[in-house]
C-alpha cells in the first residue's frame, strides 16, 4: 500500500509496522534478536509491528538495526538555499518563518449573497 496525504494516522502506523516486520522476516530476526540489536524492548517491536505508536527515537533505533536509516533522508530532504535569498545582503541560509506583522489584511466590499 503507499502512503497518501488523506491517509489516517493510524492507517500509516499499521503499514508501517507491517513493513518492519516484513523487513525483519526477511533479515531472518526474531522480534527479540531485534529488540537486542536496537538496544529496546522486545514489547517495543510488538508495538511497532502492531501499528501502535512509539517514540521517535526508538524508532530510530530499530530503522538503524534494520539498516534503513539511510532513507531517512528521503522522510525529509535538507532544505536547500533559494538562489534569491543569495542576493544582496541576504547571504545567510533563513532559520526563522516571515510573520505578517505589519501587513494589513486587505478587506473589499465583497461580500457572500446571504449577508447582504
């Protein structure tokens, strides 16, 4: 199944814990030999396999023991530099997000028929 933008939360965390153990089968590990090598508990690989959420950094742990943790890049790409934002006096990489401070909301006299 691939993942979709409208796809429910608990949906994905199911196909991903029958992706982890379909990868460990296949590693030929049992869930123990698992849990050992990612330095968790087996009732962990339990919960991942089940499709209950765990923490990120087990999570982590147990991609690194499945020899995954390299598509972790493709989760999310590094952001790149706009050439733009090279231009001027901008020459370092954005760390914050624009606020609309100062900008005022433009207002017409548009209105919905039923507000009339």
């Amino acid at each position: 199944m691939k993942f979709s933008p409208t796809m429910p939360e608990a949906t994905m965390l199911e196909e991903l814990g029958e992706r982890a153990q379909k990868h460990r089968v296949g590693m030929n590990l049992t869930q123990p030999q698992l849990a050992e090598a990612a330095g968790v508990s087996a009732r962990t690989i339990e919960r991942l396999e089940a499709g209950t959420s765990i923490q990120l950094e087990k999570l982590l742990r147990i991609l690194r023991a499945l020899r995954l943790s390299a598509n972790l890049d493709q989760l999310i790409p590094e952001a790149s530099v706009r050439p733009l934002q090279l231009i001027g006096t901008k020459t370092k990489a954005r760390t914050r997000a624009n606020t609309s401070k100062g900008r005022k909301a433009t207002t017409s006299s548009w209105v919905w028929g039923d507000k009339k």
